[in-house]
C-alpha cells in the first residue's frame, strides 16, 4: 500500500531575520514554513510551500508562488500578518457553501470527484491548459455535468475557468460549445476567459455567459478598472494576493459586483482565513472556491473538507506535532528565510 509522504513543516529561528524583518514582524512569535506535494499538476504546480506566522490573534499564511517578486508577494505576507495580528470580521453565516474544483484531469476522474466532493452543488472546472483542446474541455464539463445532475439534481451549477489563456474569438467561440456540453447545467461564469480587462469587456459584450475576473482583480494596480469598464460580472476575491480579509472585502465593496472568494492553493490555515472572508460578505452566499485542501497530499492541520457543500467557519492552526518531525531541509529554510527578507522590506509598497 502507498503511503503519502508526510508534509514537511519546520520552524525558522526568529534569531536567524535580520533586524529590519524581526521589526516588520512585531508581534509575530513563530514562523513556520511548509512543504507539500499535490495530488495532481494544477496550473504548472506540483508542490506547496509557505510560511505560517503566529500571533495574538492565530495564525496566517503566506504562500505566493514563485513566479510573483518581492513586491507583489509583500501582499501575501500583510495579509499573514493580518491574520496573525487581528482577528476577522464579524460573521453573517456559520457556514459558507463551497463549489469542488476540477482540475485537467480525464471525463472519468471529473466524474469521480465530483461524486467524492463532500455534496458541493457548484463544480469549477479548469480549461485552456497548454496541449489540451476545446474538445477535450468539453468531454470533462459534460462529465461534471452528469456527476452534478445525479448528485445534487436542479441546483447543480458550472464554473469554467480559463485563467486568461484565451483571445478573444477563441473565448467566444469556446464558451457557447462549453454551455452546451454542460447540457441543462447551467454555467454560472467563465473566468478570467482573457488577460486584460480590455478583452474580458470585449468578450462579455459578445457572449451570453457571465464572466468574471480573478487575475484583473488580484494582480490589478487598479482592481477597479473591471467595474468600470463593466469588463464582468463577479470578481473572484482572494485574500492573500490583495493583501488581507479587510483589504478583500474593500474591494468586493467597492466593485458593486457579485463577488466569490476563491483560494490561492493554500494549506487549511489560509483556507480557514478565507473562509472567514466569504462569511463576511453581505447579501446572498456565493459558492466560495474554498474547497481545494483535496489537491494537496497532506496538509498541516485537520483539513477543511466539505460537508453537504459546506465549511464551517473556524480558525485552524497547525498542528503542533507536525513541528520539525521530519529531517531538516535547509534548502528550504534558507529559501524561504530569504523570500521572507525580501517581501518584509517591501510590506506597502504593493499597495501604494
């Protein structure tokens, strides 16, 4: 029998930080960092690393990938530090639903984990992969569509994410072949179908889909632009990559949109913050995309896995006898301990 590999989580002396981070994380009294493989490649990723910061008020995460600098990733560390230091807003609701994200996987895995999602009524499917066609997309979005129908009946709902991979005829060509291998599913939205905000105006001008926004929204120098513009429908809320729970839902506010809060492929201690985010949202509860702790071969806490499509609002925190059980990485702590110096002297800069 396999055994999946247990996740690697070591703490970082706060002696070895430089003066100047030491400072910008006042109140922070552990630093932990992480390793974690996934159950599946899932946008180019294969493993999970970040650090984990505690404070007064619990613990926070920063994880961004590495694909983003010192600046954009000084976002993910307010936000840890945020989590650490405040606790969240009030909550309207103590469960938030929660939809199953597919990743490019085949028909029949779809179908399964659509089966084995805990009773989500909402499944966000990954499409436009390099290599993989239109056609192939469809056979997975039919696939979902039945698991949805047997399972959850009328409510069943489709989400379709593109991740900016598309231009603009070929979203608008694309997304009506979707909707139709969804069949009596309805698709909810497809998101972020191109990159700028230009083309995501274009495109909604010219499908009868809604669309929403996650990179021009997350990695935006002006989040507002989508709104204005009147580029989508929703905007996907992540809390990390905008710099924290408080700073999210100003956006959300803000673009007088529908809003979805979504995760960045956090372990359950982020996912937990984000939970608390979606809680916090007024009006009808959305979906929230918070459901992917079952990409991730382990984790470091009890996972936060859905029941009847939901997950209960409450902090975790890692599990303490996880610390330093496994042979010490230094790559890893050297790396990190490095990533954390760089994003520590650019904290709100991101944001100016």
């Amino acid at each position: 029998m396999n055994v999946a590999p247990e996740p690697t989580l070591l703490r970082i002396p706060m002696r070895t930080l430089s003066r100047q981070t030491r400072y910008a994380l006042e109140g922070v009294t552990d630093v932990l960092v992480y390793k974690i493989a996934m159950t599946t490649r899932f946008r180019g990723v294969t493993r999970r690393e970040g650090l984990l910061l505690r404070g007064q008020a619990g613990w926070g995460e920063a994880a961004p990938f590495w694909n983003y600098d010192d600046v954009e990733s000084s976002r993910w560390l307010a936000a840890a530090l945020e989590s650490a230091r405040r606790f969240p807003p009030v909550a309207r609701r103590k469960f938030v639903p929660v939809n199953v994200t597919i990743p490019v996987v085949s028909p029949e895995d779809a179908h399964e984990r659509v089966i084995a999602s805990g009773g989500c009524a909402t499944a966000k499917i990954k499409v436009a992969e390099p290599g993989v066609s239109v056609g192939r997309d469809c056979g997975r979005i039919c696939a979902v569509a039945d698991a949805l129908r047997a399972t959850v009946g009328s409510q069943a709902k489709i989400r379709v994410d593109a991740n900016g991979a598309w231009e603009v005829d070929e979203a608008c060509a694309a997304i009506p072949a979707m909707a139709k291998a969804a069949g009596s599913v309805p698709i909810e939205y497809v998101e972020q179908p191109c990159l700028t905000v230009d083309e995501l105006a274009a495109v909604r001008r010219r499908v009868d889909v809604p669309i929403a926004a996650d990179e021009s929204i997350r990695r935006a120098h002006d989040p507002m632009e989508v709104a204005r513009k009147q580029a989508a429908d929703v905007v996907i809320i992540k809390v990390a990559p905008l710099g924290g729970v408080r700073a999210a839902l100003r956006v959300a506010r803000k673009s007088g949109l529908g809003v979805v809060v979504s995760s960045a492929l956090e372990t359950s201690v982020g996912l937990s913050v984000g939970v608390a985010a979606a809680a916090a949202v007024p009006g009808p509860s959305r979906a929230a995309g918070l459901a992917t702790a079952s990409l991730l071969v382990g984790d470091v806490t009890e996972p936060l896995v859905p029941e009847r499509g939901r997950l209960p609002v409450e902090r975790r925190e890692p599990d303490r006898e996880l610390i330093d059980r496994t042979p010490v990485d230094g790559d890893l702590i050297a790396r990190w301990g490095m990533r954390l110096e760089g994003m520590a002297e650019h904290l709100g800069v991101a944001s100016r």
